[in-house]
C-alpha cells in the first residue's frame, strides 16, 4: 500500500470521526443502557478540568492523559506540538495561566 493511499484512509476515519462523533461515544451492542463515560473521563482527567472545555472537544481520540503527570503551575510556558485537536492545551492553559 503506498503512502497516498494510508494518508487518505486516515483522512477518511477522522472525517467521519469529526462528522458522526467517535466510535465509544454510542453503546453498539444489544445490551447495556447506552450511557458510557466521557472518553477522557477514562484517561483519568479531572471533572473539573473537563467542565470548562469547549462542548463537543472531547472526541474520544486520546490514548493518553500527559497533564496526569505534568504537574502545571501558574506562570509556566506550555508548548503544544500541534500532534491533536488542541484537547491538553485547553486544560494546560487555564491551570498556567
């Protein structure tokens, strides 16, 4: 498979992230009540950190919670690599000011 080809599946799977929502956001199965966690709420995030965020930011696309371990204070410089759609930075900025 060459690299256009990949490049454009991915393109395709998060358009349709970005357009139907993420693939944990509905229950799929027969069973259960429909009702799941927010997908960072899982990373460990803190509620109240989540409350604050922009509706509809949480995607369901991390795999990881960096701010667990950062131990931000105010006053401190945060560098966003540009890798995501923005999720920690909006956390990182209200926590340094």
């Amino acid at each position: 498979m060459n690299s256009n080809k990949i490049r454009d599946q991915v393109r395709y799977a998060y358009r349709k992230i970005a357009q139907e929502g993420g693939c944990c956001l509905v229950a799929r199965g027969c069973c259960g009540t429909g009702k799941v966690d927010s997908p960072a709420m899982r990373l460990g995030y803190d509620p109240n950190d989540l409350s604050v965020l922009p509706e509809g930011s949480d995607l369901g696309l991390s795999y990881s919670n960096p701010l667990a371990l950062a131990e931000l204070k105010p006053g401190e410089v945060v560098l966003d690599l540009g890798s995501g759609a923005g999720f920690d930075v909006f956390i990182a900025a209200r926590k340094v000011g």
